[in-house]
C-alpha cells in the first residue's frame, strides 16, 4: 500500500498552513491465531525450498510463492528496476504455464508505462520584474517537458481549492501566466498531484506558495522516475514562494485580489527525460468467461507487484524489529515517533535475550513481503485455482498486476486509462494489498476518532465495497456467511471522512473512479509496514489462505450472477481528486 507519508511527504511540509471459496472444502472454522512470529514464538525460516504448486488454494503454495516474491534477490522490487522486471518474469511465466491469455501490449502479457527519468537543468531561469529568482529557494516547476515563456504578464486568478480551480475567461487568459494562490493542504495536493487543466490561451500556469512552503520547491525538483503519457499534453507547472510573489505583484498572495495583473516575467525551464533502464510493467492476463453472452463482461482482481526497493545502508535486522515493534506499531505510519527511555530499556532488554541465540544480521532490502507481495501471489494463486477448474465461471476474469502503486498508482492508473478490455465492460474490481498479516498483536489501523485498531483470528478489513454499489457490499457479506468462510470485517478504515484516506491510496481506487464498483481487501498495517522487517517468514500463511479462498469466491460469485452489481452510489469524477 502506497504511504501516507511517502506519497504526502510535501503536505507534512505545509501542516502549519492548514486554516482551518474456492477449494472444494471451502468452510473455513474460526481457529486460534499465532501471535506475531519472532516475538513469543518461533519465526518461519529465513529461507524455503519451493515446492509445485496445486490448483487447490493452500497455505503451502502461498508460502512457496512468496518466498519467491520477496526473495532478497529482487532488491524490493522497486519498480524500474532489475529486480523489479524480474518479478514480472515470474509472474508472466506462470500465467504461461497456466495456460491463461496474454492480455497486455502487443499479445504479451505486458502493459509497458511511460515512465521517464527526469533531470532537471540548473541553468534554468526564472526572471520577474527584472529580477532573476534563485532555483529550488525563490521558485521551481514540475512535468515532464521544457517551459518557455517570454514577457508574459502575470494575471491572479483566486485561491486554488481541493474541489477545483477559480473559473478564467479566455480573455483573461490569452498570452498570459495564471496564477492560482495555494492556502491549504489540500489545495497543495491537487496543485503537485492533481490533474490540471491550463486555462484555454494561457501562456503557463503558476501556483503561489507561503514562504514556509518553500521545501515543496525540492519536492517538485526532485529526479527520479515519473508517468508521461505521450497521448496527454505535457503538464508543466510553475511553483513560486512568497518572496517571489512580492517580486510580480508587489504584494503578498494573502492582499492579492481576483483579476490582479503582475510584471512580465520570462521563464527557461529545461528538462532532460530519458527512460529507466529496465521498463515498468502491469502483467495482465485473461481467462475466458464459458458463456457465450457473459464472457464479454469482466472481473478484474489485483494487487500492485511493486515495492520501495533497499535502504543507503544496511541496519541490523533485530533491532529494526524490536524498535518499530515498541516504538512504531503502525511502521511507516509512525515516522514521526522517537521512543522513550522506558521503550528503551524494553528494547535493549528484548535484544539481549535474541543476542543470546548470536549475532545479528545486516539488512539493507525492503523485501515487501506483506506489501503486497501476499495480495500479489494471492492473486496468483486464484489464477492457478481458476485455470484448472473444469467449469469456468462465465464471465471472464482479468488478473493485474499492477506496477508502481508505490509511487502513487501509476499502473492501475495507466490500465485503466488504457484498458485492453472496454472499460465499462469490467463488472467490478477485487484489490487485495497487504493480505498476509491481521493478528491480534498488529495495529491494523486507527478509526476515525483515533482509537487503535487491531486484528485476531478472524479479522479482515474491508474498503470500498458499498461506496458505489451496495449490491456488492452485501454479495461480499453474503459470500463471507454462506460459505462459512467466518471472517469478522473492520469497516472502520471506510468511514467517511477518515484522515488515512485509505480509499483513495491503492489500486482499486483508479477503477472506483470510473465508478466501476470495487473492494478493497486487506489484513491492514503492522510494525513492518514500509520497513526492512517485511519479510516472509512473518507472514501468517493460514489466514493468508483464508483470505485467498473468500475473494476467490467472490470472484466466483461475481462470475456466474446472472446481473453485474448495480451502481447506485455518489459517482466520481475521473478527472477529479479523490477525499474519503
């Protein structure tokens, strides 16, 4: 899953501008549920010799696939990398050995992103009013092309908001630079994140940030792979700090009135974008529907294939453990937690037993076990179940991997752009991200009011799966209860309004917002969340099967009903930002 603090690391910045079943024996009995491994109980191994895997949806398969998945020999799978493109290898050759339709470019089982490497050119300039503002202090732009604008004169056209952008006549627009104030957080999410949209005839568009804001001008400078979509006009935006807003109106953003014209500037704004030199990939595969009619309806299931790669230097495993274990129950989530004297002593306390059974090792590798390499060979696994049945379900099914959910859904967001199937053909979409973990010693979340949340032996969170169709919400319960599959569903991460926003941060959101109906599955956050300690000998595998088999069944459901659920929720704007 995509973090909150990764992903939004620019909002951090600006808090203070805030102003205001599937196997033949599908029951599945509630049972006992080990606390987390390493801690009062002995871990998993390290390593595990693959064993061939079955049709039949077990914990030993999940356990073979995922020793695979997250082996340190992908380096975390961070997309663009050797080890990433590596991952997609392995799950490209199963879908071949398991028969299923390559579904991707070109009759492959890949669907390539547009991604490129931008370099930004320091030699280039921003002058106003004669004079010329400092690169990465006074102002900086984003996207993935050059920006050439000379003696152009600046027209403010209001405050930028989360729900849309002041309206600007074509006249008002004409040749000139617009510029949009920037006075919330969320205003400076879209402003970064969001699609915009150039006024018709404008000659560039220019956001005004407060001063304190001006660490967001390294963020939108920063290198590193990025999304361009060469059937999109390139989105160059201009970034600019108070001082430089004193510089082209002669006031401060907060005295700028609607329709206020500013000194001509002119802007030389220089990038190199090369591609990575191991392309990213969706893997997309196919399993024809058995009926005639149904077959040309689709349910998609996945879960994001990528990770966030290696650390600068390698940390000592345990202690990593132990610290985020005490300290930062909810891993990434917890960035800004320090420890205590008191958490101190326990973690010292706790190390010197394990030092007992030797040393330590060196960890450097993200390994993504959990995240989500368990809703990546669970997916998997429901692929190898659905191809070697006898009677496929009659609609087809469509499994994705998707790449880059990461850095901030680009592979969900790119198959859904570009679908191979029609997309409103695609009945609805089953996402499962972090599957593998839910014990009662997990911090699976916080509820809206800011209670912890935590798992047991039965417990699944849900996301999504009423907020466009209710018919779907109650066909998962109904799956859940008359298979006997037993889980007890936490609801509490879905409440509107959440701050986590876990809605909009994985992949089934890219779907949701062309208002095909999803659900988002996960066992939710752990102290190894984005964190070395993701690896696979602390994963659950029983419940991780359990798991496996309800969407599996759901899928089957899905499959053989004779309508598509019906959407009767708030519908969505693709092109709009997304708020729980």
């Amino acid at each position: 899953m995509i973090s909150l603090t990764s992903r939004h690391r620019l909002i951090v910045a600006l808090a203070p501008l805030c102003v205001a079943a599937a196997t033949a024996d599908a029951q599945d009995a509630p049972r006992k549920q080990p606390v987390d491994a390493g801690v009062n109980s002995a871990p998993l191994p390290l390593k595990h010799t693959p064993r061939p895997t079955t049709g039949a949806i077990t914990s030993q398969d999940l356990m073979t696939r995922l020793y695979i998945f997250a082996d340190d020999s992908l380096a975390g799978r961070d997309v663009g990398t050797e080890g990433h493109f590596k991952a997609t290898e392995y799950l490209a050759r199963e879908m071949q050995r398991l028969g299923l339709r390559p579904a991707g470019d070109s009759g492959t089982y890949f669907q390539t992103l547009p991604l490129k490497s931008r370099k930004v050119d320091r030699l280039s300039s921003f002058v106003a009013g004669g004079t010329n503002l400092t690169l990465g202090q006074a102002w900086g732009f984003s996207g993935p092309a050059n920006i050439s604008i000379d003696d152009a004169e600046v027209f403010f056209a209001g405050p930028l908001t989360e729900e849309g952008m002041p309206a600007v006549t074509p006249e008002q627009a004409k040749g000139r630079v617009v510029a949009y104030s920037i006075t919330s957080n969320g205003a400076l999410q879209r402003a970064v994140v969001g699609r915009i949209e150039a006024p018709a005839g404008a000659a560039g568009v220019l956001f005004l940030m407060p001063q304190q804001a001006r660490g967001v001008l390294n963020y939108v400078l920063q290198g590193g792979l990025s999304p361009v979509d060469p059937t999109q006009p390139a989105d160059a935006r201009l970034f600019v700090t108070d001082s430089a807003t004193m510089r082209i109106f002669g006031n401060g953003m907060q005295l700028l009135v609607p329709g206020a014209l500013g000194a001509k500037v002119n802007v030389k704004a220089l990038v190199e974008m090369q591609s990575p030199p191991f392309a990213a990939r969706n893997v997309v595969a196919l399993l024809p529907g058995s009926d005639p009619t149904l077959a040309s309806q689709y349910v998609a299931i996945g879960a994001h294939s990528d990770h966030v790669g290696t650390a600068r230097r390698g940390l000592d495993h345990d202690s990593v453990f132990v610290f985020n274990r005490i300290v930062r129950p909810a891993g990434a989530e917890n960035d800004d937690k320090m420890g205590n004297a008191e958490q101190f002593a326990q973690i010292n306390a706790e190390l010197a037993e394990r030092r007992k059974n030797g040393p330590g090792r060196r960890d450097s590798i993200f390994n993504g076990a959990d995240d989500d390499g368990s809703g990546s060979m669970a997916v998997l696994e429901m692929a190898e179940y659905f191809a070697t049945q006898k009677v496929k379900p009659k609609r087809s099914l469509l499994f994705v991997w998707h790449a880059g959910e990461e850095k901030g859904l680009w592979g969900s967001a790119h198959f859904t752009e570009h679908p191979p199937v029609p997309r409103d053909s695609i009945v609805a979409q089953l996402n499962l991200d972090m599957v593998g973990r839910g014990s009662a010693t997990d911090q699976t979340g916080m509820s809206a009011d800011g209670k912890e949340l935590r798992g047991g032996p039965d417990y699944l969170q849900l996301v999504g799966s009423r907020r466009l169709s209710t018919e779907l919400g109650d066909l998962v319960e109904r799956v859940n209860t008359g298979k006997k599959h037993n889980f007890s569903f936490d609801y509490a991460m879905d409440a509107n309004g959440h701050p986590m926003n876990i809605y909009c941060r994985s992949d089934h959101y890219e779907y949701a917002k062309w208002n095909i109906p999803v659900t988002f599955f996960t066992t939710g956050g752990h102290s190894a969340y984005h964190q070395l300690t993701d690896e696979p000998q602390y994963i659950d595998y029983p419940h991780m099967q359990r798991v496996t088999r309800l969407v599996a069944d759901i899928a089957a459901e899905l499959g053989n009903r004779a309508n598509r659920p019906a959407v009767d929720g708030k519908k969505m704007d693709p092109r709009g930002s997304c708020k729980q």
